[in-house]
C-alpha cells in the first residue's frame, strides 16, 4: 500500500486512527501514574499535551494488582495496549507514603504516514500499517501532604526493536496541608525526555502544572516552555 | 384495659427492637501511617461502610486517624479491622476502642 492510500484508510471514519481519536478527544495519562488503584477500585486517567491524547481505564482486583486498558494517540500514530500493573512495594510512614510500581504492556500500534518494515507487518495485507507493540514501564513515587515526587521510564518495542524511551520526572509543592474533605492545591514541574525510534537525539518538555484535588477528583492544567498545552485528569471510583 | 397494657408493652418491645439494630457498640479510633491524600480517605471510608458494620467513619489526615462507631450485634473485632485497613494498602499503628 502506498503511503497516501495508508493515510486515507487511517483518516476515515472507521478506521482504528478515527476511533482512537475519538477516545482521545472523550478522555485522554501516564505522567500522573496510579497503575494499581485502592483493591476493587477503578481509575480513569487522562492525559493532553498538545497533539497527544492518551486515555487509560485502570482496574485493581488486589491492592497489589492493576489491570487496564490505554489508548494513546499522536499526530501520526495510535496505540491501543493492555496492561498488567504491580505495586512491587510500598512504604507507609506518618507522614509520608512511597511506592514502587512495575507494568507490562501488550497491544497494537496503527502508524500513519510512514510505512511499517514491510515484511514485518502482519496487517499489510489488509492495507493497514499496523504492528505489535510491547511495553514496560517502571515507576517510584513519593508525597506527603506538602511535597509530591515522582520517577518513571518506559520503553515500548515494536517489530523493529526499540521505537520509544520516556521518562517522567515529577516534583510538586501544596501551599498548605489539606483535610481529605477540602480542595488541595499543587503545583508541580515536569520534565520528559523522549527519543522516538525515528530521532536522533532525546527531546525535552518540561511543563509547569496546577493541580487541582477533591476527594476522587484530579485534574490538572499547564503549558510546557514549548507551548504545549496540558491537560490531565484523574478520577477514582471505589466499589 | 388489658388489651391496651398488651399493645403498649408490644410497642415498646417492637421500637426497643428496631433501636437496638442502630445502636452503637464501640467508638472505634484506628492509627494509620501512609494516609496522605484524599485518595486514600475516599478508598478507607468506602472499604469501612462497605462492611455494614461501622458508622460514622472519619478519617482525619492531620491526627492520621481514621474513627467511626460499630454497630451493636455486628461484632468487627480488632483484628478484622487491622486486616481491612491493610488489605487496603495502609499500616494499622493502633487500635483504641471505648464502650458506648
């Protein structure tokens, strides 16, 4: 398949592109990371930044345990992953709590525009440039009730090997101590480096973030150096 | 006479009853480490009323403690408490009950 006939098929109503979008625009997160909710929880995360939009369904059967679904979309590019996520450990203190996550990921990747290693791709045939797509992620976080921090790499694989390294850096000051029925207010800098399997050197967005929190409610707001906009949300449901 | 005697013992006995489903057994006060966040407030006092056993749950950041108030003839002994709590992801310091 040609790339302009690729593209036409990705850019039609049905195609898996138009889908993604769709759920991009419904919802949209990996940055705010809560891959293992409370046990019998369910989070929805979001997460806008510029052209990107990524949507993550997350259920927790066990405390140690997440289970989720993620739709991501770039300018050129979708992915759809299954996830498994396990609180490899957590630190409960006073005043402070810290945990250690690691995920793995198995999905598609549906790339527009640029053509898969033809004989590679198992969907040529169909006219559909899509691929398998691996990740793993690992990921600390750290917050008490004034200061917030939070680390975390990914890698995603495709049939070509590594296509994609990201990090997250995340630190976040509150102005005052809430009460868990009170409004919270952060703020929080983040910093991502990225390097795409198409780029020679790391790419680097650092955003500054207000984070607004309300019982099960997060959302937050910000505009990177580069004039991206941001973004995200969290809600968390308990049954 | 009588028959009225027998309707208004009845009565009390019936609301005495339906009052001592509701009536509280112990105030319970739970010390937690790791409660930073509304998250956890929210997950804590949903996993405790999902029990039907307590009322009156609170959770207090500040103290990091989480109170509430067992039913009576809903036993929610100590240890079932501590394993809520942990189960949920959080470490129980102390338990302190009082007799209502």
């Amino acid at each position: 398949m040609t790339d302009s006939r690729e593209k036409k098929y990705l850019q039609s109503p049905h195609s898996p592109l138009s889908v993604a979008i769709f759920l991009g625009l419904l919802n949209p997160i990996s940055a705010l990371a809560h891959p293992v909710v409370f046990a019998n929880g369910t989070a929805v995360m979001g997460h806008h930044q510029g052209e990107m939009a990524e949507l993550e369904i997350v259920h927790s059967p066990t405390p140690k345990l997440g289970l989720g679904l993620s739709f991501d979309r770039m300018p050129q590019e979708l992915s759809v992953l299954g996830k498994a996520s396990a609180l490899l450990w957590r630190g409960n203190y006073p005043d402070y709590q810290s945990n250690i996550y690691l995920s793995l990921a198995a999905g598609r990747r549906w790339a527009a525009g640029r053509p898969e290693s033809e004989g590679h791709s198992s969907s040529n045939t169909k006219g559909n440039a899509s691929s398998p797509l691996y990740q793993w992620s690992a990921g600390w976080d750290g917050e008490d009730r004034l200061i917030y921090s939070m680390l975390k790499y990914a890698q995603n694989y495709s049939n070509d090997g590594l296509s994609k390294q990201q990090g997250t850096l995340r630190l976040g000051f509150a102005p005052y101590k809430a009460q868990n029925d009170e409004l919270t207010v952060w703020g929080i800098m983040e910093w991502l480096p990225e390097k795409s399997e198409n780029q020679m050197q790391w790419t680097h967005n650092v955003t500054p973030l207000v984070r607004l929190f309300y019982k099960n409610a997060l959302l937050e707001i910000g505009s990177s150096f580069s004039g991206k906009v941001t973004f995200n949300y969290m809600f968390h449901f308990f049954n | 006479m009588l028959k009225t005697n027998k309707f208004v013992i009845s009565a009390f006995v019936f609301l005495g009853g339906i009052m001592s489903l509701h009536a509280h057994a112990d105030v319970v006060k739970v010390s937690v480490n790791g409660m930073v966040c509304g998250f956890c407030a929210q997950g804590i006092t949903k996993k405790l009323n999902n029990t039907q056993a307590v009322e009156k749950v609170n959770v207090d950041l500040e103290k990091k403690i989480v109170s509430f108030e067992t039913l009576a003839g809903k036993p929610f002994d100590d240890e079932a408490i501590k394993k809520l709590i942990t189960e949920a992801g959080y470490a129980v310091v102390k338990i302190e009950r009082t007799k209502q």
